[in-house]
C-alpha cells in the first residue's frame, strides 16, 4: 500500500494505493474538509488506505509511504510528542492488530509520484457536494488520437499497390490515363522494390 497527503492553498487531499500480489491497483483519494497540517494529512492518508485493506480482507500489508516522521512512529523508532499526531499514532497501532502481518517502509517521493498525484487532485478540486464522480480511470496511449479514428475500408488495395505493381511487372492499371501512369512512373522512381519488400529511397540513397 501506497499513501501520500497534500496541502497546499486550494485545500487538503489525501491519496491511498492498494497494490495487489498481481499487480491489481486499486486507487482512492479523499479531499479533507478539516484543518491538517502536512503530517495530520499523511496519518489520514495511510489510515484511509489502511481501511481500504481491511475492506479488502488483506491479512498481510506493506505500508510505503515517503514521510519519514511517519513511518518511523508507525514502527516505534521515534517518539509521538506532538500532541496533534498522538492520537493518529495510536490508531494507526490499533487498527495494525487487525492484519496477521504488517510492515512500514520508508520511501523516497520520487516513488511515490503516483499517490501523490491523487493527493494534489484531490486537494485542488472544489468541494463537488452530493455530485457522484466516477472511479479514476487512467489510460496510455500510444498513438496520436487522429490514428485511432482512421477507418480500413475492405478488400481495398494498399496506397502504394500500383507503384508495387509497375516496378515488379512495368504494366499501369488498366483504367489508368496518361496523367495517371506518368504520376505512377515519377512516384515510382523513388522506391526500390526487393522480393515483395516496398522500400522508400531516402535523399541519402538509404532505403
């Protein structure tokens, strides 16, 4: 499980990750309508995660967080002094005894870019009221979105079919006229045809 709070000007957002043997994430992010400094958002943000895991009857949980403070009172090392985190420190150790195994680590931000950004989104948004807002769904993409939307039609001929054509066998297609055949025969002249490998000349003569 990852955790992570985030107050700022806008407001207070916390954000949680549960991270699944399988790799299954399931995210969650709260805005906080409280005052919390930056340490009272963390303790809420591992606590919520916490519970998370709990809904998810896990019985054993590593707990990663990039806040120092944290994670060593959560696994004793340190001292709870400030009265506002004494409270926080203590639940977190009672609702500990309800897994069979549970671990605190310490990690540096940079892993834990992707909590963090569910903390800032949530801490930046308006308060929504009574609005449902979906799950988050994030998605890569790996191409430019104009190439998702170009349609194949069937049983259609390749754009470069007739230059293939012509340099293999040096005939036009039978409807072609002559502005079509000398366009096929410039074009041409600019692929090298190896087997059934098309290739494109290049202005340095590679292909």
């Amino acid at each position: 499980m990852f955790f992570d709070g985030a107050v700022n000007t806008k407001g207070v957002g916390i954000g949680a990750i549960l991270i699944s043997p399988t790799g299954q994430h399931y995210p969650a992010t709260t805005r906080l309508q409280f005052f919390c400094t930056n340490n009272t958002a963390k303790y809420e943000a591992c606590i919520m995660g916490m519970n998370m895991a709990i809904n998810h009857d896990v019985e054993g949980l590593i707990i990663m967080g990039d806040s120092d403070l944290i994670i060593r009172q959560a696994q004793g090392e340190w001292e709870t002094r400030d009265v506002k985190l004494i409270p926080y420190r203590q639940h977190v150790e009672d609702i500990s005894k309800r897994f069979k195994s549970v671990e605190f680590r310490y990690i540096p931000c940079f892993h834990n870019e992707l909590v963090d950004a569910l903390a800032i989104l949530a801490s930046m948004l308006p308060y929504p009221g009574n609005v449902y807002i979906d799950p988050l769904e994030i998605q890569i993409q790996e191409r430019h979105d104009y190439c998702n939307t170009v349609e194949v039609e069937p049983n259609v001929q390749p754009w470069y079919h007739d230059i293939k054509i012509f340099l293999k066998t040096k005939e036009y297609p039978e409807q072609a006229n002559g502005d079509q055949k000398r366009t096929i025969k410039r074009l041409s002249s600019g692929f090298f045809l190896s087997g059934e490998v098309l290739y494109k000349r290049t202005p340095d003569l590679n292909l």
